[in-house]
C-alpha cells in the first residue's frame, strides 16, 4: 500500500477525524475508506481480471456502507456534512 503513506493517513484523519491521532473516529474511518476504494478502482480500470482486488473492494465498500450507516443514525448532521464533503452518494 504505497500510495496511502504515514503522512497522507495522517492529513486525512486530521481533516477528517479532528486530529491526526483520532484514528477511531467514524469520519476519519469513512474517508479513509474513500480514499482507499479510489485508489483500488483506479487500478481495477487498468487490471480488469485482478478477482482477488475486486473481492477486496467489495469488502471495503461493505464496510464503508455499515460505518455510513451507523453516522446517519447517531449523527445525521454529521452524516450529511461527511457524504457531501466527500462527494458520494448522489
């Protein structure tokens, strides 16, 4: 995984999570997530037959959906800030 480096972690988690050792928050777990299936289907355009990745990315996404899904019942304004600031979901 050398296109998620220390630094780039710890931008997103800053950005996102409110500071860089605020690793758990569910925002900053979000969009590291986001950036991780990205960058994955960057590399599934280029390598279509590459299975074991897709497999990979489907799990993320999965998971992307159950942390999403869990803001919008605990906090929906937050929820709305992060799919917006993130730019999924329509």
């Amino acid at each position: 995984m050398s296109y998620l480096t220390a630094d780039k972690k710890a931008n997103i988690f800053k950005t996102y999570g409110g500071s860089e050792t605020n690793t758990g928050s569910v925002e900053g777990q979000i969009a590291l997530l986001t950036e991780r299936i990205n960058s994955i289907s960057g590399h599934l355009k280029e390598n279509k037959k590459d299975f074991s990745t897709h497999r990979g990315l489907m799990k993320m996404v999965g998971q992307r959906k159950r942390l999403l899904q869990y803001l919008s019942r605990t906090n929906l304004n937050g929820y709305r800030a992060l799919i917006e600031k993130l730019g999924i979901r329509k």
